[in-house]
C-alpha cells in the first residue's frame, strides 16, 4: 500500500514520525473538506484571513503543488462543492474565493495555447484599428444620420468578428487547447448547479468566458498580441474589443441585451443564432467521466511513484511552497478550530502538530546566495519584522487595502484608499501596506491607487507617497504591471511632471491618471475591484453618459421591473446582497437597526445605486447599512404593507388579536388568527409579498442574537415599522401618533412568528373567500357607497 493511499485524517495521529510535505499536501487536496471548509462557510475569507493575501498564497501554492501529485480535480471538486454546499454557489465565479483564485492561476499557467488560437483575429482588429462603435454617443464630429449610418454599419461589421471568433471557439482544435483541469473545473460546476437546481450551462459559461477567454479579447496587448508599430492599442480598437467581450460574455450567460446598454440590443439576433452551437461548446468543455476516470487511473500509477521518489520534499522550490502553506494555517489555526466541528478540529490540530517545525530562512537563503544586503533592503527587512509584531488591527478594519480579484488579463488587483488616513499615523500606515503586501508582490500584480478628494490637510500628501516607493524593494516595482491613480488631484498631475526625468521610463507606461473610473472598468470587471463607495460616488460627477433608473423613491413594482434578479424572485438584487452582509457579518452588532449610520455614506450608497453602480458592501459599517435599508423602505410612495388598501386591516387585526403561540398544538382561536393574517398578506401583491416574507425572515434572524446586539423582536418593530406601515392619507398627527402601538404589535408579530407565518402562501382561491368575510363597518362602508353612487346617476339623468 502506497503512502498516498494510506495517509487519511483519521490516521495521522498515530504516525510515529512527523509529516512529510508530500504527505501534508496530500491530505489538505485530497480531503479540503475536513480541514478547509472554514474558508468556505463564512461570507469572506478575511473572516479568518485577516488580509486577503493569505487566500491568494494559499490557493497559488495549492494549485501548483496538487499538480505534481495528481490531486487537482480531487482538490477543486471539493472546494466547488463547499461553494454551492455552505453559498448555494452564490460566490463561486466571484475572483476573491480560494476556488476562482485556484482557477485563476490554473488558467495563468495554461493561456498562452488560448491566446495562439486567437491571435489571428485580434492582430486583425488591432492592425486595422476598427472602430466598431455602436453607441451614436460616443461617436463625436458627425451629424445625427451620418452617426446613424455608421452605427448600422457597424453592427453588420461586430456581428461578423464576433461571428469569426465563436467559429474559432467551437472548432475542435480550440476545444483540445483548453487544459485539462479547467475541463475539470467547468465539469465540476456543472455538477454541482444540477444538485442544486441552477442553470448549469450559465454557471459554466460564466467561468470559462470570464476567467479565460474574454481576458485575452478585452487585453490583447498583455499576452503579447501589440499593433505592429509596437505602440499601445489605439482607443478605437481597444473600444472595439470591449464591444467583442460583451457580445460573448452575454453569450455566455445567455442574457439579451435590454435596458442599461439599449445600443447593444442589434446584436440579440446573433446571441438567438449562436445559443444552441454555444450550448454544446459548454457540454464539450465539461470533462466526461471517461477522461476523469482515466486521469484518476493514471494518477493511481503516476502518484505512487512520485511519492516514492518525495516529490515535494525534494524539490527545494515546492517544499518551499508547502511551508508557507503550512505558515498560513498554523499562524491561523485558532479561527480555524474555531468554525470547525470539535472532532475536525482535533483533526486539524493533530495534522499540524505531526508537522516538522517551521524552518526560518537564513540571510544567506533569504538573499537568493548574495552575502550582503543593501541598505534599501536592511531598512525594509527591519519594518517588515517591526510590522510583524505591531498591532495593526485598526487599520485593518478601516479598509485602506484591499486585496481582491483580477483585471481581465487575469493578474491580481490590490486596491489602496487613503480616504481613512490619518496624517499622524502615516508611518503605521507603512507597516500595514508592507505587511499586507510582502508576499502578495512576488507575482505580476495590478495596483488601483484611490486618491483622497478631502481637504489638504486630511490628505497623507505626495511626499509620503514618495517616501513609501524609496523604502519598498526591488519585487513591488518588477511585478506591478499597471498602476492606476484614479481621481487625481491637480497637484498630483503637476508633480507627476516635474519628477519624471528622475524616474524610469518603465514605471511611467505602467502609470495611468483617472479621472473617470469608465476608462478603468474598461481593463477591469466592476465587479472583481473593491472600489469604496466614495470614489464611486464621486466619479458620478463625471459620468453624465450613465442612465439614471432610480429604485429609491419609487414603487416597488418599478423596482422590481429595473432589478437584474427581481424579475424572478421578486428581491433586488442590491437589496439581497445588502441583507447577506448584514447577516454574515453585523448580526450581532450593538443597536443594529436602533442606531444611526453616516448620513453622508448612506446618501452615496443611495446615489451608486441609483446610477446602476455595483457596490462592495463588505466596504460598509454596518449601521449605514441599516440606515440605507430604512431609508429604502420609507421612501417608497406606497409602504410595503399598505399596498391593495390593507393598512387598516392590518391594524384592526393587531387590535383584534392578543398573541400568535408559536406551538403547534394552539386553540383553535389562535389557529384561525393565523389563517387570517396568513390571508391577509396573501392579498398583497407578488412582488411585494416575496420582498415582505424575504425581509421579515431576516429580522427574525437578526433577532436571535439579541443577547448581542440587545434588539428583540419589539425593539426592531419600533425601529422598522414606520417604515413599512403607515397611513399616508391621514393628515392628523395625534391620530397618526395614536396608531404607532398597533403598527408595532403587527410588525413584531410578523418578526417573531416570520418562520411559521411565511411557511406557506394561501391558495389564490382562499384568498378571494378571506377578502369577502368582511366586518359589519366594512359592509356598511360599502352599502353606503353604493347609494351615494346611485344618487349621484339619478342627479345626471334628471340633468
């Protein structure tokens, strides 16, 4: 019996003799749900990682280290079943999960057979610099039916390069260049959404375009496909090649285009003419289980062998992946046996005691075999240690760095706000940027420099910024490819100018200034860089182009008409995400909901979202997040519970009943006060009974943890009920006033019983018959209706 046959979680505590990394790598890819399910079952690996770099190490070293063991597809299929097993797959293609960050390099090391196969199209439309603009805006110095004769004729030429490229994509020969483990991958999300009931195709197509194919379209120049003359792409071509990645990323995730990019709606009929070819491109890219069976026989023969001869440990530079790996986990082993079972934490902890200790590296290894350092490197080694053993938690929580997802060549984004700078910290600032990116710098990376917009002396100033690039070594500035300095100051641009004959020639075509983020979501998604939501706010200002569909302030039906997911769930998209950071991570916060939030944020968020930007939530306190929730609520011209006229016949059922017992086995009184209230929320409408039930089922899981944000299903109602309940006929203040007791009781009620009330909706019929048992005073209201009606036809006929 071979060692990787024999090496289990339940055996390594009687190994006599210490861990191998071989065997150490074995386990953590062969068995990730025992030990690495933590990462998994919070919102956010910094829950565990305090910085995002820990994610990015553990998963590059992972990814290469499984490879030589043959234990990849065992790895990524267990970390992709986590995904959908804690996330219902909600967070699988987001670029900062340990499962895309493993994509993702797994795609680095494999691109160029991609790129090779689309060359020839892409050094056609970079040659030519075609312009292939449809949007009549963004074409200047032309009359309104020139502009409109170059759109058509545009159309017809986009169809037909994008035709080209999808021919490219489902030919055979393009098919055997995608690797194999990315087949792996994509075969392992499609397994998964069938289990749980999503789309399958969408998922797969999502992945293999995102994360492969659009990067090299989108960044043609950053595999090496650059203008013959050796320049940079033209802005018309590279416009060009924006429009071809959106074509084949809506492809991919089979949506046509509607409201927000109106001009792209001539090319639907292409989208409609390629979905079926399109489909079985996707089944093609899953591996079968035939090729997984036989990857899984040769990986029997091939692995014994390669244990034999102690792959990694004999291979200095593997090993020393291994150690950081085994560095990460032991460094955090106490969050981990946190979140963990109590028998898989005893699992964890005897996995990491069998291990040998961790060797720290000479300055003869440390130096690559130089026997002596610089001065530069000796004063920047010195405050990486000073770093170390600092407490730099505060600036952690402010988010000055963040270190998540990737540009669309597919390189790592660290994005810097210095907007929560203070100038008397700035040296402790140094320490938390060297720390937070030692490791992070020893591969190409891109970095996204958010300029402070306050008044000058809230600002940490460009003296500091060229202190910090002194002190930083040689690796920051080899492997950052691109900078962007978005929203610079005047100042900025003048001393840009002044120091560039001191600074070499590299590091100013790595240099980009913005003053429009449009111009950097042209090189990366919104959505894979954590932008906090001032700098997006403020890039409002220079986005007149951008369509202003406002969702607060108008009735929820609209909402739901302009959501990307409320036209099928009925829940805003914004809103769900809103809610799930919430939960994942302020649930226990200290007066959530009760106290108030930054009045400033909560109007930049409402500004964002009303312009259609995506927003980063995990960049939010949590009590402007609450504070954006109400002010959603209470700006609606109808309140939620007020539609189809039912505000009081919601207060006079709050009046009528006493209290709804939770048990199953109640009175018969309680049971039919039930079915009424049941009945009576039935008759809202179905979007704003969906939002309802969604909202209700979240506080009654807020309220859980009351023991620690101290707010019971009372004190929510007192907070949240205005907001939902309100008679917005009634100009009188004291009756209004006298109502708020009844409000409350209603909407706690609808809190604590949430679970057993939104069980099940009634039947449409059941609500019909609840709608004609109405009170005597609802009867006679209507009685007498009808005769004032009948009076005022007999006034007109006599007239």
């Amino acid at each position: 019996m071979s060692i990787i046959s024999s090496i289990s979680p339940d055996n390594v505590s009687h190994q006599t003799s210490p861990l191998s990394y071989t065997q150490f790598v074995t386990l953590l890819s062969k068995y990730s749900q025992t030990y690495l399910y933590p990462l998994f079952t919070k919102p956010k690996t910094t829950r565990i990682f305090k910085s995002s770099t820990s994610t990015e190490e553990l998963a590059r070293n992972l990814s290469v280290l499984s490879l030589p063991l043959q234990t990849f597809p065992e790895m990524m299929r267990g970390f992709i079943q986590m995904e959908f097993q804690y996330k219902n797959g909600e967070s699988v293609l987001r670029g900062n999960t340990l499962t895309m960050k493993c994509g993702d390099v797994t795609v680095e090391r494999s691109v160029g057979a991609i790129v090779k196969q689309l060359e020839g199209i892409l050094r056609r439309v970079i040659d030519e610099d075609l312009f292939l603009e449809l949007d009549e805006m963004k074409i200047k110095d032309e009359s309104e039916e020139a502009r409109k004769m170059m759109v058509e004729e545009n159309a017809l030429k986009l169809r037909q390069v994008v035709h080209e490229v999808a021919s490219i994509m489902f030919s055979t020969r393009f098919l055997h260049s995608i690797p194999f483990e990315i087949r792996c991958i994509s075969r392992f999300i499609r397994d998964e959404a069938i289990k749980s009931d999503r789309d399958p195709m969408v998922l797969v197509g999502t992945f293999v375009i995102l994360r492969m194919i659009n990067p090299v379209i989108a960044s043609p120049e950053k595999r090496g496909i650059k203008p013959k003359n050796g320049e940079s792409l033209t802005p018309r071509s590279k416009r060009t090649l924006v429009l071809m990645s959106k074509v084949i990323q809506n492809m991919a995730n089979e949506i046509r285009f509607g409201q927000k990019e109106p001009y792209m709606a001539c090319m639907n009929p292409l989208l409609e003419e390629q979905e079926g070819r399109f489909q079985k491109f996707l089944l093609d890219v899953c591996a079968t289980d035939e090729e997984l069976s036989q990857y899984a026989n040769q990986m029997d023969v091939m692995s014994q062998q390669k244990i034999r001869e102690k792959s990694i440990d004999s291979n200095p530079e593997w090993k020393e992946l291994a150690m950081q790996v085994h560095s990460i986990l032991d460094s955090h082993r106490g969050k981990f046996v946190e979140n963990m079972s109590e028998e898989d934490g005893k699992r964890l902890e005897a996995m990491l005691d069998k291990m040998p200790p961790l060797e720290t590296p000479d300055d003869t290894t440390a130096s690559s075999g130089a026997t002596t350092q610089s001065s530069s490197e000796s004063k920047y080694r010195e405050l990486l240690e000073r770093a170390q053993r600092e407490d730099l938690s505060d600036l952690e929580r402010k988010n000055l760095l963040s270190i998540r997802g990737r540009d669309k060549q597919g390189r790592p984004i660290a994005v810097f706000t210095e907007q929560e700078i203070d100038k008397q910290d700035l040296d402790r600032v140094t320490l938390y940027l060297i720390r937070s990116l030692d490791k992070f710098v020893e591969q190409d990376y891109v970095l996204v420099y958010c300029i402070n917009n306050q008044k000058n002396q809230k600002r940490p100033g460009f003296q500091w910024i060229l202190s910090l690039y002194r002190t930083i070594t040689r690796k920051y500035k080899k492997n950052l490819k691109a900078l962007y300095m978005v929203h610079p100051i005047w100042l900025y641009k003048v001393l840009m100018r002044l120091f560039r004959p001191f600074v070499s020639d590299k590091f100013w075509r790595k240099l980009t200034l913005l003053s429009d983020l449009n111009a950097l979501f042209d090189d990366i998604d919104p959505s894979e860089i954590p932008l906090a939501p001032h700098v997006l706010a403020h890039n409002i200002l220079h986005d007149r182009g951008r369509v202003n569909e406002p969702v607060f302030g108008v009735s929820y039906e609209l909402v739901v008409q302009r959501s990307a997911t409320g036209k099928t769930d009925h829940v805003p998209l914004f809103f769900r995400q809103i809610l799930e950071e919430l939960e994942t991570s302020w649930a226990k916060m200290e007066g959530i909901f009760r106290i108030p939030g930054s009045h400033s944020t909560i109007q930049q968020l409402k500004l964002l979202i009303d312009h259609g930007y995506f927003v980063d939530f995990s960049q939010v306190k949590g009590h402007a997040l609450t504070g954006l929730v109400k002010l959603f609520f209470r700006e609606m011209p109808t309140p939620l519970l007020c539609y189809n006229y039912l505000y009081h016949e919601f207060l006079q059922f709050s009046e009528s009943i006493r209290y709804i017992s939770s048990d199953d086995d109640e009175p018969k009184e309680a049971q039919f006060s039930m079915t009424k209230l049941q009945s009576l929320l039935g008759r809202l409408p179905d979007s704003v009974y969906a939002m309802t039930k969604f909202f209700m089922e979240f506080l009654h899981v807020i309220a859980q943890h009351s023991t620690h944000n101290l707010m019971t299903p009372s004190s929510l109602a007192v907070c949240i009920a205005p907001n939902l309940l309100s008679n917005q006929g009634d100009s009188n203040m004291l009756t209004s006033l006298g109502e708020i007791p009844r409000i409350n009781k209603m909407v706690t009620m609808l809190i604590e019983q949430a679970p057993r009330i939104f069980k099940e909706r009634p039947e449409q019929t059941e609500i019909q018959m609840s709608t004609k048992r109405m009170s005597r005073r609802d009867i006679d209201m209507t009685q007498i209706q009808d005769l004032i009606n009948q009076k005022d036809q007999e006034q007109d006929g006599e007239n």
